[in-house]
C-alpha cells in the first residue's frame, strides 16, 4: 500500500514496495493543465524548510472547504513524512491561488491549527482526512462544497476531475504547475479485487472509494495526497493511496469525504 505523498530525501523511508512506473506521462497521471483561476479550492501543502525551495517546498495537495479551512490527508502531517510531529510544524504552509508553484502571485499562508480525524487508522489508512485551521481567511467563494452521504456524485461510472502538483510518470518527475486528469469513479466489488488485503493493502468501502481508468493510463501519483477528487462540483474524495499509478487494475483510492465529513 503506497500513499500518494512525496517524501524529501532526508524524511526517513517506509517500508512500503516500490511504486512501478505509470502507463501515461502527464501528473495527476495521464492529465492535463488545469489554472487555479477555474479551480481556485485547489491548494498545495509545502515547507520549504523541510523539503527546500524546489517547487516552493511542495509535498501535498489541498482543497478549500470553508475561508480559513483547508482539507487533506492526515498521512500527509505525519513524523514518517514531515520528520517531527505535525504540531511541531510552524514552517507548514498552503500556498493558494497560484497555478505554477514557484511563479508569482497567490499566497503562502501560515497553517494556526492542525486537526486530524480521530479515526484514522495509519496502518490501513481508514478516515485518511484532516483539516488545517489557517492564519488569514481566503474568499468563502473559493470554498468547495461537500457531496454528503447519498449524493449522486458517488456513483460508480460518475466522471471525476482529480488535481494536482504530483508525479508526471511514477518515477520521481514531479510537475512545478497544476494539472488535472479525468478519471470515472469505480464500484466498491472492483476496488475490493484490486485490494483484498495484504502487502497490497485492503480497500475499505466504509472509508474509502477508486476511481480511475479500468484500462490505465490515467491517475494520482506520489505528491498528489490529499489532493482533491471532484465530481459534478463537488468534493467526493481526498487523494489516499495506490498501488504504482496508472496501472491497468490498480486504480487510485480516495477517502470517501461522506464518511469523514459528518457534522
């Protein structure tokens, strides 16, 4: 079971197998150039004292809920990937409105709180959700509304729009600027033969939903966590994890937002 996050050389490894190579060569794998102008929610999670200036210290990604809340996941505020606990993180940013990381424009703000959700479980990434509280407060029209439990967003053959700063091929290209893929959410019994259990990881529809392409081709990679996955304009998933990206039968798993939302 491989989660979707970059980890900085120096961030201590996972036992976890290798991903292998992605079948398309575009991030969010398979994708294509998206502006933050269409799809201002989208933001990305960075700390240039732990990861560098590169890609303005990009790790993550995020997605607007409310003026001052950013949602993700909660693998992505980790020791295993930031080093130090996550309330430890005063360098921690989300750097909003810009398109291309290390271009002008947007904001860096500063994250005030941390919470994750009680549930998450990091041996099998249940509840694979948390949101930070930020320092100053973005237009409430950058906001994306939350499909709750029952929307027809969740459908299995919905068309989706996945987004992200990640990997462009699986191995290691990470891309500096926005980019989307289209991917069709997928029913429960696929994800649970494609992830049964094991080294592989097990696919719990409680928590979790896939979408991607049954052929391939088209996905979330490493640096894309937390990133959003949308449907009919709503937030119906957080990217979570997988198996390599692209993979014809390995399609992407997402926390279910329904499920980790609730008032």
């Amino acid at each position: 079971m491989l989660p979707l996050v970059a980890v900085a050389a120096a961030a201590p490894l996972l036992a976890l197998p290798s991903p292998t190579p992605a079948a398309a060569g575009s991030v969010v794998v398979g994708g294509f150039p998206a502006r933050v102008e269409d799809s201002p929610w989208a933001v990305a999670l960075a700390s240039r004292e732990r990861f560098g200036d590169t890609r303005a210290g990009q790790f993550c990604g995020g997605v607007v809920v409310g003026p001052a809340k950013v949602m993700t996941a909660a693998h992505c505020l980790s020791p295993a990937v930031l080093g130090e606990p996550s309330s430890a993180l005063r360098h921690l940013r989300v750097i909003a409105g810009r398109s291309e990381l290390t271009g002008a424009g947007g904001r860096e703000i500063a994250v005030r709180e941390i919470w994750i959700h009680p549930g998450h479980n990091a041996w099998t990434s249940s509840s694979d959700m948390a949101v930070l509280t930020l320092a100053e407060t973005l237009p409430a029209s950058h906001a994306l509304p939350l499909a709750g439990e029952g929307d027809p967003a969740y459908q299995p053959g919905v068309e989706a729009l996945v987004y992200g700063w990640g990997d462009t091929t699986g191995s290691g290209s990470h891309a500096s600027s926005l980019r989307a893929a289209s991917v069709q959410v997928l029913p429960d019994e696929a994800c649970m033969i494609a992830y049964p259990g094991g080294r592989g990881g097990r696919y719990l529809a409680s928590t979790m939903l896939c979408a991607g392409d049954p052929r391939g081709g088209r996905d979330a990679c490493q640096g894309d966590s937390g990133g959003p996955l949308v449907a009919r304009g709503k937030l119906i998933g957080l990217v979570s994890w997988g198996s390599g990206c692209g993979e014809a039968g390995s399609p992407g798993v997402y926390t279910r937002v329904s499920a980790v939302a609730q008032p």
